[in-house]
C-alpha cells in the first residue's frame, strides 16, 4: 500500500487539475480522478490512503464510508458552500475551497508525511503506544481500561495525547498509523 497516493473525485474538471497539480508537487501520486462518482465494481479494487470527494457526494459516502473504514482508506471532502456544515462523522479532514491562508495545501502536505513517522515511540510515551494498539485493534474506551487496569478517564486522556501528538482524529486514521509502523499486523 502506497503511503502518499490518493484520487480525485469533483465533478469540476477544473478543481481535478488543480488538485492534482498540487498533490503532484508534494509527491503524491492522483491514481485517478473521476467526475462522476465511479461504480461499485471499481471502487473495490481501491487500495489508496485518501479519498478527495466534493462534500456533497452525501449519498456515495453514505453508501461506501464503512467500506473505506474497514480498508482503512481516509476521506477527505471538498467544502464549497460556507453557509452549509458538511457532516463532520463522514470524513477525516475537510478542505475548505475558500482557503485564502494556504491551510487546503498544509493539510495535504499533512497526509503526504503521513506514512513517514516510522518511529512513534519518539512521539509517543509507552502508555501511549499501547492504548493505540488496542484502540487500532478495535478495542473500546471500557475494554482497554479493564486490559490496562486503568481508568476510562485515563483511556480518554491518553487518547487524547495520541490524536494531539499524531494529529489524527479518526480511528481509522489511527489503525492506519498503527498498521505503518508495525505497531499491529
């Protein structure tokens, strides 16, 4: 699995260049760009990191979120319309069009290092580490306090360090950190 590919689905030809152009200069390689959301026959054989959609392809993330979860493939939505939230639950970063302080190109930049941290122990305190293992294996708040013998506000926390120091927030997010650094199989 590549830790620095992604595809490009708008329907703007124009935001699919764009995009590409600068995904390109942070060495991420666009695998493909679509302009239509593609069929399901294709989107099975996906194996990328990250997933660029327009926020309000609602029913394609819908219908493939859990899919991506599981393969562990993030989703980041296109944001145009300042007057409407996006469901924040849907995605792992949200990239705003009207990005005048170059944050869209920082976060990009973000998620082509992603698969770069090859030594977590530096960032991360032991305790820390292990709470992601078992949060990456699908362990819950209450089931890694019983293993660890701690509190579930001490899991919180912990958590919490771990989603600060990586700059992460979903779970799948943090399975995949773990799967890069072979913190699990």
């Amino acid at each position: 699995m590549h830790s620095s590919s992604c595809i490009v689905i708008h329907p703007w030809p124009i935001v699919q260049i764009g995009l590409t152009n600068i995904l390109q200069s942070l060495k991420i390689e666009v695998t493909a760009a679509y302009s239509l959301c593609p069929e399901n026959k294709m989107i099975i054989g996906w194996n990328d990191i990250v997933v660029l959609i327009d926020t309000r392809e609602y029913e394609f993330i819908h219908k493939h979120c859990k899919s991506f979860r599981r393969r562990n493939i993030a989703i980041v939505g296109i944001h145009f319309d300042a007057l409407q939230t996006p469901d924040n639950n849907l995605f792992d970063e949200i990239l705003y069009q009207s990005d005048t302080q170059g944050v869209l190109f920082n976060k990009l930049k973000a998620f082509s290092n992603f698969g770069k941290h090859k030594q977590p122990s530096l960032q991360l305190s032991d305790r820390e580490t292990e709470v992601l293992r078992l949060v990456a294996t699908g362990f819950s708040n209450k089931k890694i306090s019983d293993k660890l013998f701690i509190s579930i506000h001490t899991v919180i926390s912990h958590r919490k360090h771990i989603t600060s120091k990586l700059g992460v927030k979903s779970i799948s997010g943090l399975t995949l950190y773990a799967v890069i650094n072979d913190l699990i199989d």
